[in-house]
C-alpha cells in the first residue's frame, strides 16, 4: 500500500514558501476566512496527506477482511520504522494509540503501582491526564503530589522544585510535559528526565506537544515512557499518536483496552518474540479506524520533501512565534509570559491579555464560551486561560500562518472580552 501512496506525491520543491501561499495551496480543506492560530489543540492535516488518507479508508472497506488479516500489521510496523527514525529509537519500543490521554492512561493503569506509591506531577498539569491520576487515588489508593508551578518562573526554578519533591517524598513515578498546553511553555523536561533517573524514579513524559513541534531525540532522551500526538503538530488526520515504553518495562505495559493480545506480565518470552512484545501487543486491540496509522509514512514524506524537513518546519514556525509574542505583546502592553526565558517558546507563545475585569480572572469558566462564541464569529479563536492572577492567551504557529494572523486575531479577543464584560454588566 505504502509503495503506492507515497509514489504519488507531487513536488514542485524540495522547500516552498510557508506562509499564506503554501496554506492556499496544501491547506485548502480550511474555511477561506478563518484565521487559524490555534493548531496546537487539534492540529490540522495537509490536503494531500487527508486525501491519502480517505484513499485508505476506502481501500480497507473495499475487502476488510483481507486488509485486516494481511495488511493492517505490515503496515503497522512499516509506520513504527518511519517514525522510529525521526524520534531516534528502536521501533521495537514503539506503539500506537489513538491520543496523548490515552497514551497516558495506557500507562499508569497498566503499570504495576502499588497501594501507597506516589506519583508527583505539576499544576499546569493536562487536565484529562491529572484526571487520571485522581482516578488512581480514588480506586486503588495510589498517591499524588502537585508541585506548584507559577509562571513566569526559569527551568532551574521548577527542577529545583521537583528535586526538593524527590528528597523528600521518594516518589515512584513523575509526570511531566514536553510542552505544557496551558500556559504554552516548554517545560524542563530534559532536565526533568535526568532527574528522575538520578532519583529512581520513573519518567512518564506528556509529550502531546512533542513530535513535530519541536525536535525530540528519544535515544539523547531515555525516558521510561514517552507519548506524543501525531495529530497536533506532525499532520496526521486525528486521532493518532506514538506511545514509547523502554525495553525494561515492555512486560507491564497492556492495551487500552485490555484485548486478544493479553498476556500476564510474569510471562516470559523467546528471545525474539520478547522484542517483537509491545508490537504483538499493540498492532490490533479492536476494530477501529487504522487510515492515521497507514499514512504516518506519507506524512514524513510531506514534510520531508515539501517542507524541507523537520528543522525548516520547526524554524519558521519558532521564529514566528517569537514575532507574534513581540507584535501582539506591544500592542497589548503587556510582555510574552516567557519572553525573558527564551528557551521556554516553542512553536507557541503565551501573552498575557490586559485586562481590567476581576470577574475573568477570578471565574473564566463562566465567561469563557461566551468570549470564543464572539471569537468564532469573527473566524479567529483564541484559547485563554487564568493563571497566577492574570488572564493568559496562547498562539500557535504554524506552515501556513503569518503574523497577520495573530495581528487580527488578538484585536478580535480584546473586542470580544469587551463585549461580554458589557453585555453581563462588569464593566459600565
């Protein structure tokens, strides 16, 4: 299958101009009118990828059986190798499943803790995934500590936080991001991971804002565990992501759901069945929609030869997002959250939003859908959020932006905020 599909991908140029142009031309399934500055919650897919992929559905439902009995594993594999190279890592150690939260699920209610161990995460933790751990305290009695984490705050200050945490508490498990979704900041996670091995404790990574947005080197790396949406920020139709288990913990990592391919983790193996494990476990756990995983090799491509690779990707959009931060950040008159640690913009950038109304701060949630409900009128929704007393507004850069973009976009957020804050009577 793959052989075909990637045979008919049409270059014009081993690099072309991102911007407004390569949108019209590779992004044509968006709404002419939309100003899309929010590509780090969903992601979107190129058209020629979302064509290959609905070339794939249709393939599976032309004889389903023999897809499912003979293609849907070879392809599975071949989608580990390709992303095997650019994560840098034994594909062996690669599975697939459909999101970041799964992946993270995946995880810690497979692997064996233990009544009493504890599992120490940060308060800008992704809500769905500190869900999960609630979710382990309330029915197996497994603990949790939040280190607190105010931004702005340096990457030093934040490791010294966890390894005050360590000290004192010897946790089995931290979870931590890559990026963390809301504020929009790359956490110290490399830093992060060195520590948990120097502490013994596992390191469960929160990669959704990973592969794709900025480089991630998994053998420079070595975590424990490693989950990143291909969805978000590496062009693949949703819902898709890459789940990493190193080798030492293969047997104690099950499917979500748990399926035909079970086995107990006390049972042991062939020397080359034991490396094929994770793949044996996680090729087929149900029926479902595999079109994602039988175009990951298409995306690569795509990104490969029509956007010059990951560093063209990646330095356009990095670059962008430092503009927006500074263009939208005097207009405002407010600075980026992290434009004095540099290291901490990504592909995205968090600004605080200058506004005068306590009500935002103090109960977002109340106001906040009738905020974006304005910001979808106009086609350009912002995400925002409160944190540490100010109200924050987070922009993602993209192939197909320019800060024109964020120019209308951030204009369309004040007025909208000021609209609501009249309309239920918190300002006169």
């Amino acid at each position: 299958m793959f052989s075909s599909l990637l045979g008919q991908l049409s270059l014009t140029s081993s690099k072309e101009k991102f911007g407004k142009g390569f949108r019209a031309k590779y992004f044509t399934n968006l709404d002419k009118d939309v100003y899309p500055v929010n590509h780090g919650s969903y992601g979107l897919t190129p058209t020629p990828i979302h064509e290959k992929y609905l070339e794939a559905v249709t393939k599976h439902a032309n004889y389903p059986d023999k897809y499912l009995k003979q293609e849907q594993k070879q392809n599975y594999v071949e989608s580990l190798q390709a992303l095997s190279k650019v994560l840098n890592c034994d594909y062996h150690n690669l599975a697939i499943v459909d999101n970041a939260t799964t992946g993270i699920n995946t995880v810690l209610r497979s692997y064996p803790l233990q009544k009493g161990d504890l599992i120490v995460i940060q308060s800008t933790v992704y809500g769905a995934c500190g869900n999960t751990v609630k979710f382990l305290k309330d029915q197996y009695d497994i603990n949790f500590h939040v280190v607190e984490i105010n931004y702005p705050i340096t990457n030093e200050e934040i490791v010294d936080k966890f390894e005050k945490a360590f000290k004192e508490l010897k946790p089995k498990l931290c979870m931590f991001d890559t990026i963390s979704s809301m504020p929009g900041v790359i956490f110290p996670y490399k830093e992060m991971t060195l520590l948990c091995s120097k502490y013994n404790v596992l390191s469960l990574i929160d990669g959704a804002h990973g592969i794709g947005c900025i480089p991630q080197d998994l053998a420079e790396l070595k975590p424990d565990f490693y989950v990143s949406n291909l969805h978000k920020w590496f062009f693949v139709p949703f819902g898709c992501s890459v789940l990493y288990v190193d080798p030492k913990h293969h047997k104690n990592i099950h499917t979500l759901p748990v399926s035909h391919s079970y086995l107990p983790s006390t049972t042991n193996l062939p020397e080359e069945d034991e490396k094929n494990r994770l793949i044996d476990r996680f090729f087929f756990n149900g029926t479902k929609n595999f079109a994602s995983i039988d175009v990951i090799p298409y995306a690569i491509k795509f990104r490969q030869q029509v956007c010059g690779g990951e560093e063209a990707i990646y330095d356009y959009c990095h670059n962008l997002a430092v503009q927006t931060g500074e263009l939208v950040g005097k207009k405002w008159g407010t600075s980026p959250l992290d434009q004095k640690i540099a290291a901490q913009i990504s592909t995205m950038v968090t600004i605080p939003v200058p506004v005068d109304v306590p009500e935002f701060i103090e109960n977002w949630p109340k106001y906040d859908n009738l905020v974006y409900a304005k910001c979808f009128t106009k086609k350009a929704y912002t995400p925002c959020i409160p944190h540490n007393g100010r109200l924050l507004a987070r922009y993602s850069c993209q192939v197909y932006n320019e800060l024109s973009d964020y120019d209308y976009a951030s204009d369309v957020l004040i007025e909208a905020l000021n609209e609501v804050a009249k309309e239920e009577k918190l300002i006169k």
